[in-house]
C-alpha cells in the first residue's frame, strides 16, 4: 500500500473491510466496518479516503447514509447512467457525486472462474478489447467518461494485460483524453456543477 502511495499516481479508495456484502448486513455493522476501513487507509496511506466503491457494488438502505457520515466526495457503486450524477437519498440530494459503474466495463463477467461452479471465462483477450475500446471510441465521441473496473486477480494475466495494454495505448493515441483518479472526476464535476451540486454533509 505505502509503494502505491509512494507512486504518487494513484488514489486509494474505500471498497469494505472483507468485501462483505453490505445488503446482508445491520446498519451498526456497515458502519462499524466502513469507518474502520477509513480509518485504516488513513493510517497506511496518510490521507483520509474521500470516496467509495462498494464491494461487489452492493448497497443497504443505510450505504449512502454512512457515506455522508463520512464526508465523502464521490461513490462509485451504482449506474443509472454513462455520465456522472448526484446521488439522491429519499428524493433529496446528498452532496455525493455518483461516479457510475457498468458490468460491460468490468473484467470479472468475461474473465472469471470459478471452480467450484459452471461459471467459466467466455470471451477472448481480443473480444474484450473490442467491446471496450467500442465504448471508449463513443465515449470519446460524446466527450463523457469511460471508467474501467479491473481486479488484479482477474485482468493480471499476461495476455489478458496485454489486450488492456493495447487500450490505453490505444487511448492515449487520441488527442485531449484524461486519464484520472476518480477524485479528481468528482472534484471536477463538483466544480463544474457549481451551485447546482449539493455541498457534502456529514452528521
């Protein structure tokens, strides 16, 4: 964690404790795991996590909630959208800027195994990249955002690392793209937003 940090170019954010399942959990028990996470990141780190992914994108009906208690910027769990949202709770804004995930942008669906199920890999390195760089080319056309959820276990293979190499090289062919952390997405959409995005609370 300390040679991540140490980087420089990346930014750590929480995703749980033990990748429990939120939804299956009380509400003093997500929150008891949550901020001991933060608290934790923090101390590796030297810098208070300022957004979330869920594990497994799982939500309770207290997630968003205990994200405001924490005083995060962003969330990047939920969908609804290409483009970054507010999340509402109740129908009210909360301050937190929805980063959105997509399963055809995660590497987990065509890459996984499982061995004590059915559950096999379905798509060559090649496939992917063709479905990945198709929604970064319209992305990039839309001027939006393309966000990809990559797990080391799964994508750290040698071809499938390098199919993801050729995209960001492909990528990076392409004049005025940004490759960012997703604090500084959240920071920009906040600013962007200006007086139409709530101001973070926390209790």
């Amino acid at each position: 964690m300390k040679a991540i940090v140490a980087a420089g170019r990346h930014e750590v954010g929480l995703h749980g404790w033990i990748h429990e399942r939120n939804s299956q959990l009380d509400g003093a028990t997500e929150r008891e795991l949550l901020t001991r996470a933060s608290q934790t990141l923090e101390k590796l780190t030297g810098k208070r996590p300022v957004g979330m992914r869920t594990p497994s994108w799982d939500y309770s009906p207290t997630t968003i909630q205990i994200a405001r208690e924490l005083g995060l910027l962003y969330d990047s769990s939920l969908m609804a959208s290409d483009a970054p949202y507010e999340v509402l709770a109740a129908g009210q804004p909360t301050g937190i800027v929805e980063l959105p995930v997509e399963w055809i942008l995660d590497d987990f669906p065509y890459f996984w195994m499982d061995r004590s199920s059915t559950v096999r890999p379905t798509m060559t390195p090649d496939e992917v990249f063709s479905i990945w760089k198709a929604e970064f080319d319209v992305a990039y056309d839309e001027r939006g955002m393309f966000i990809l959820t990559m797990h080391p276990h799964v994508i750290g293979h040698r071809a499938r690392m390098a199919m993801l190499d050729r995209l960001v090289t492909y990528m990076k062919s392409k004049s005025g793209v940004w490759f960012a952390t997703h604090e500084q997405i959240a920071r920009h959409v906040r600013t962007q937003a200006g007086a139409k995005l709530s101001a973070p609370s926390t209790r």
